[in-house]
C-alpha cells in the first residue's frame, strides 16, 4: 500500500546532530536555493566533545547546548520528528508523526545509540552510587562532582568494543581524573583501573608510548580485554568478563568508589530495520563517497555510517563537504568526485594544560594538521590544549555548522566508478 506523500523536497536531512547540521550548511553554501527538510525531534543541540571538560571541571553543561531553532537556517523546513521508516525504491520516507516525505536525495545522520541496557544492573542506577558516564547527556557535571569527593579508595574507567564514539573519551575522563588527585595529592591514596575490552591502550600506535607514560605517572593498572558485563550499584561492585590467554573467558568483580561507564554503541534501532543498514546495522555506504552502495540517492555520514573511521565530530567536518560535493554531483548529473580519506581526530586530554593530539586517516596512517615543528601530535603539547579549550569550541558552532570549511576541503578523484552514479529507475524529481 503506497503511502500519500506529504511534501517533496531536493534534499531530506535524517538528524540534526553535528553530521545533520554541518551537511546542510555545506550544501547551502554551494546552492542556497536547494529545497531542503530536516527531521530531528530534539529542542536542543548539544557540543558532545566538551563533555569531557564538564567532566573534568573545564566548562559548565550549559556552555556545551543551544536551541536547534537557533542552529537551523531558516530556509530549511524543520520537521520535529524523527524517521521511522524508509522505502528507498520509491524515494520516500515516513516519519514518526506519519508524515511522508519524498526527496531527490536523502542524507541520513541520525548518530548512533547508547546501549545501556546491554549493562545488566545498569539503567536504573546511572547517576547514582558513584557510576557516572560523560557519554549521558547531562552526567559530566557528576563525574566532576564524583572526581572532588573522592580522596581515597577506587577509580575505574571503563571502555567496551569498538565502534564508540570518540574511542579516546574513556581515557579522558581517566587522565583528568587523575591528575585532578595528583594535584590535590590524594591519587597515591586512589586505586585507579583502566578495564578496556581491546587489546592495545589506543588503535594507532604512533600515540601509544605517550599515553603509556601517563599510565606509569598516574600508576593506572591495565586491564585488557576486560568488558564491563553487570553493575551491582548497592554493593558498588562492578562484573566483567575478561578474555584469558587460551581464548576463554571468565567473570571477575571489582568493587568501585567511583565508576565512569562507556556504554556499548549500536546503530539506531530505525537504521538497523531498514533496507539501508549492513550486516552489522550501519548505514552501508562507500567509504570514499558516502553514496550508498545500493541506493545511489542516499548518502551517509557522522556515527551512523559503516565507514572504518574514528567516530569524532572532527571526522564529521571532514565528510559534510564531501557529501555536499558528491550529493549536488548526482543531482546534476555529473561524475561524483570528492572523496573522503578517513581523517578523525582524537585530542587526548592527558592532563589539564596538555593534550597528546591524535590525527589519522583510513588504515591508522598519522595525518596531522600542523607541521610537526609547530605541534608534535605523538606528544603532550600546551598548544594543543589551548586548541581544544578555546578554539575548537567556536570552531564548530560558527564555522562547521555555518558551512565554513576550513581545513576541511574535500580531495578529487577521476576514477570513481560510474556505476556509483545514478542506476536506471532512480526518481530525481520526487513526484
């Protein structure tokens, strides 16, 4: 039974998160006369990557959210609902509301979600007995609370399998933590535990020898491939199942005075049912140019999408250009070019004042921005800090959400495959 279209547009925006936000701007920015729409529920949009200073005492909650009204330009039709089914044969897509949108091409970056249910013992004691997360919306400011009170006892920091977003935040709040004790001279009277489900420190090796000596100054104990499995709040005792040598596996607990939780990551329950999604749930595209690989009217990008990238928002302002480029590309019928090489960002706050700043593209290859003479990303470096602190902040509420792309210009290539183009039957015209 087809579904009675409600409006037809260019282009339909599946999530006003950074990815969401930033891709409309980059196409506004090259044709302000595109008909666009957004659907995205929320009021509110929140700087994720300042979480990590909330939690260590660096900002304030508020100084990291804004209105979305104020976010969204106003040409673009805001519908406040979120997807909820997609019929990509017929260009068409039915919201929660039941509102049914039609579109020439279709951008989804709807993120990803936190599995906090896979955490037995979990959901209902987050934010309570000394378990915090600066992944919850809200909570930084209780691990900083949390991270003051303590002057003895026990630490732990967890981390589970990949993909996550931001895969150095656990150790974030860990090394801010930590050097708020050194500084209050309490840490040596602190049990600190690092419990990561991998089975290296971090994955581009470049930046392991630097963390590795903030491991040794904090005296952080390591626990690899160690997954956080259930939380018994009451007790303050937390379970895992840890990876044995002969490949088995067994529960060990752990008894906490403080908690800090990364939660498992999923794709998003509407992403995972769709005729859109991988194997594994993600929005299956091309990792160079975003274009699915099945429905070449529909692109992807920011933590939804299956590309084998870092999951950060600066891997975000990197792909907003090349979905905008390759996106008006198919619209007007020309050879998709721009292409995106893999490039995130990791700015390790290894204590307040320095920061080891990881830049990598596809197959962990360190790429960094600034010449190393100016910023040794392999070490801890007070610019670095300040690039985090003070700039990248205004960065991207006024440049990449504005669609100002600076260092971010996409790279070309001649060779893309015409058969990523436009296949017979594709409706352009959205009627």
């Amino acid at each position: 039974m087809s579904t009675q279209v409600t409006a037809s547009y260019d282009v339909v925006v599946i999530g006003g998160g950074a990815a969401g936000l930033s891709v409309i701007a980059s196409l506004l920015k090259r044709q302000p006369d595109l008909s666009i729409a957004l659907a995205e529920p929320a009021t509110e949009h929140y700087y994720q990557p300042g979480w990590t200073l909330v939690g260590g005492g660096v900002f304030k909650q508020p100084d990291t959210v804004k209105p979305m009204a104020a976010l969204i330009p106003k040409q673009v039709c805001w519908y406040q609902s979120a997807a909820s089914h997609f019929a990509p044969a017929q260009n068409q897509l039915t919201l929660a509301d039941g509102t049914c949108l039609a579109y020439r091409s279709l951008v989804v970056a709807t993120g990803l979600s936190l599995n906090w249910a896979a955490i037995d013992g979990l959901a209902d004691n987050l934010g309570s007995h000394g378990i915090t997360s600066n992944y919850a919306r809200g909570l930084a400011p209780y691990t900083w609370q949390l991270v003051q009170q303590l002057k003895q006892g026990d630490a732990i920091f967890t981390q589970p399998p990949m993909p996550i977003k931001c895969a150095g935040a656990p150790q974030k709040a860990m090394y801010l933590s930590c050097d708020h004790w050194l500084r209050q001279q309490v840490l040596n009277k602190i049990n600190v535990q690092f419990c990561t489900a991998g089975a290296a420190l971090f994955g581009v090796a470049d930046y392991v020898p630097a963390l590795q000596q903030y491991v040794k100054r904090y005296g952080i104990k390591l626990n690899m491939q160690t997954t956080l499995v259930a939380v018994d709040a009451a007790s303050q005792t937390a379970f895992f199942s840890q990876t044995q040598a002969d490949g088995s596996s067994k529960t060990i607990e752990k008894r906490f005075d403080m908690l800090h939780i990364t939660p498992p990551q999923v794709a998003p329950d509407v992403i995972r049912q769709s005729p859109l999604a991988d194997a594994a749930g993600w929005v299956d595209v091309y990792p160079d140019t975003l274009q699915h690989k099945t429905w070449p009217t529909i692109f992807a990008l920011g933590d939804c999408a299956n590309t084998p990238n870092a999951k950060t928002a600066a891997a975000v302002r990197k792909q907003a250009p090349v979905v905008a480029e390759n996106l008006l590309s198919l619209l007007n019928n020309t050879p998709l070019r721009a292409v995106y090489d893999g490039y995130g960002s990791c700015p390790l706050t290894v204590e307040r004042g320095k920061i080891v700043l990881a830049e990598f593209v596809y197959g962990g290859k360190v790429e960094p921005t600034f010449p190393k003479w100016l910023v040794d990303g392999t070490k801890p470096a007070r610019l670095s800090w300040f690039l985090k602190e003070k700039l990248l902040p205004p960065l991207y509420w006024y440049a990449m959400l504005k669609g100002h792309e600076w260092l971010a210009a996409p790279d070309y290539r001649d060779d893309i495959p015409l058969d990523r183009h436009a296949k017979p039957g594709c409706n352009f015209d959205a009627s």
